[in-house]
C-alpha cells in the first residue's frame, strides 16, 4: 500500500461552477485529510468587487487552497493580500484552463507561453502572503506538446521560487476544442509528469487528469508528490470517502446516509442566511451513485430541492423515495460509470 502522509497526498481539483463551499463542506465530511481547492476566481473579481462574496469559506473546509486566474501581477498581488486574512493554506495560480473566456482575459492555460509573466504574477503575491503560492498548469499547448515546452516553464517558475506544482496530464488545445473536449480527448500522458518529477526532484508535483480509482491513483503516487482528483469526485463523491479508507485504514467508513444527517445542520445554517436549498442539493446528487435507489434519490432532490419553502426535510424525503426494491432500481445505477 502506498504510504499515506496527509493532505498533500490527494488532493481535489477546482472546478468550475461546482467546488464551491457547499460542495467542499461535503466533500470534507467524506474525506477529512483531502486537499480542497476552490472552483477558480478571477483576481479582478476579487481586485474590483465583493472579496467577501468570492473569499468566504466554512472553516470545516481546511485545508484549502483558493485558486486565483489572472495575469495582472498588481491585481494578483491585491487579489492575494485580501485573501491572505481569510486564512486560506495555499493560493493557487491557474494556468491551465482551456476556455475561449479565459484566454480572452490572457489567463489560463495560455499563459503557458508566456512564463515571464506567470513568474512576474507569483513573484508579486509571495510578496502578501506567507502561505504557498503554487501552480496549476498542462502538459503544453496547442503544438508545444514537448517535455522540452514543459520543462522550460516549470524552470522558469522554479527560478523564481515556486515549489508546487500541479500537472493536468494533458495538453490544452486552444483552438479547435471546447473546454469540456479538453477534459477528454486530448490523450494522457502520466510519463511526462514523471519524468518531470524526476527532472526536478525538489519542487512537489501533483498529477492530474483521468483518475478513477484506487488502482490509479497508487500507481501515480509511485512516480510523483500527490494526486489531484477530478469529475470523479464530484460524480461519485462517495469515492472520497472510499479513497479516504484506502489510505486509513483506522478512519471508519462512513454510511452515506450518515452523511445525509451530517449535512442537515449545515442545509439549515445556509437556508437561515437566505440561500435556497438547492444550492446546497445540486452537490449530493450523486452521492448514491451506483447504488439502487439512486434514481429515485436524484428525482425526489431535482424536483423538490427548488419549490418555494423547500427545507431540509427534502434531504430526509429523498431517503425515503429509495425504494430498493423497486422495479427501475432494482439493478446498481450506472448513471456515472
């Protein structure tokens, strides 16, 4: 069994429009030692607007990295230090999402070509913070699909003090495919993460992309620092929690109906400031998934989690919708395999 030594050994992927603090309050309930990262915010949000709005998180959540996308070193330095008295444990620059918005903001995976102005960008947030300050990046771009592209930006940002990175194990094609497309069809390629581990043996390097299960993720740990998990997380949230057991043996797997109460506190806490239960909801559809009665559990929150005075009953209602042994769930979902 690979050697489990905390957080920094599996980690949980920003992603957009889903890992926000209702998500991550869940996800830590089943796993309590996963490094969480925020969906990612732009330094200008933050820079310009409500930092609040974009910086507050539950302090269940640690520990957690906020991710920042921007390429303005002056608004990533202010974005960093409002962040820094929210007491986040690592600020994360994002170099690696593919989308048409982002790159139109000169952020993101294209930044890759420039690594002056990512080095420019770090150097000026290390300046408000003490906390790490990291990377989150591709393979390469476009036709910079080489180990000589990536090694040459992971030396840049070496220089300049970074001693975290975390690899998607994948290029980004920035012309041509959607950001949903980049998350699958361009080809993985975990050997050029190792071998850039063992180009820079003293930085940590997390991989991303395409882990699903157990077998995987002790594979990829055998070549670099920690692995970043995806859409299987939040998919299949209860894989964290399986991973989490994996890997402690001592911590006791919890029932996802025993999550279910857990989160009830919670659902009444957000309600009480005034946010609408499906906030909430959205994240635990697939809590049962591949299990029977996991149909009849994402119907029953789909369609009563946004009526008018929905509460947390819904959740306890959901449960009661599963029937086992009804005909349409009478075999494992296979919604998410």
């Amino acid at each position: 069994m690979v050697d489990y030594t905390g957080p920094s050994r599996v980690l949980i992927a920003p992603m957009m429009d889903w890992t926000d603090r209702h998500c991550r309050y869940l996800m830590r309930l089943l796993s309590p030692s996963a490094f969480l990262y925020t969906e990612m915010v732009t330094a200008a949000a933050i820079h310009h607007g409500d930092a609040d709005r974009f910086l507050r998180f539950n302090d269940e959540e640690h520990p957690l990295a906020l991710q920042l996308g921007g390429s303005n070193p002056d608004w990533m330095a202010s974005a960093t230090a409002k962040a820094n008295e929210y007491g986040y444990d690592e600020i994360n620059i994002n170099v690696g999402c593919p989308s048409d918005k982002v790159q139109s903001g000169q952020f993101g995976a294209c930044l890759m070509a420039t690594p002056d102005v990512v080095a420019d960008c770090y150097q000026a947030m290390v300046c408000e913070t003490d906390i790490p300050v990291t990377v989150k990046t591709r393979i390469g771009i476009d036709d910079q699909d080489s180990r000589e592209f990536l090694t040459a930006f992971v030396e840049r940002l070496v220089s300049a003090g970074c001693r975290k990175f975390v690899v998607h194990a994948r290029i980004a094609m920035l012309e041509g495919l959607s950001p949903k497309d980049n998350r699958t069809i361009p080809p993985l390629n975990y050997e050029r993460v190792y071998r850039l581990k063992r180009d820079f043996p003293d930085p940590e390097i997390i991989i991303n992309g395409g882990l699903v299960d157990f077998a995987q993720v002790d594979e990829v740990l055998q070549h670099v620092d920690g692995a970043m998990i995806g859409r299987q997380a939040y998919q299949q949230p209860y894989f964290l929690a399986e991973l989490e057991h994996h890997f402690n043996p001592d911590w006791t797997l919890p029932d996802r109906a025993d999550i279910v109460a857990q989160m009830l506190p919670y659902v009444e806490s957000v309600l009480a400031g005034g946010e609408s239960l499906g906030r909430v909801t959205r994240h635990m559809l697939g809590l049962y998934a591949g299990q029977p009665g996991a149909r009849a559990w994402r119907r029953y929150l789909s369609q009563h989690s946004y009526l008018d005075g929905a509460g947390s009953e819904v959740l306890s209602g959901a449960l009661a919708a599963m029937p086992v042994a009804a005909e349409e769930d009478s075999q494992p979902d296979d919604r998410y395999r």
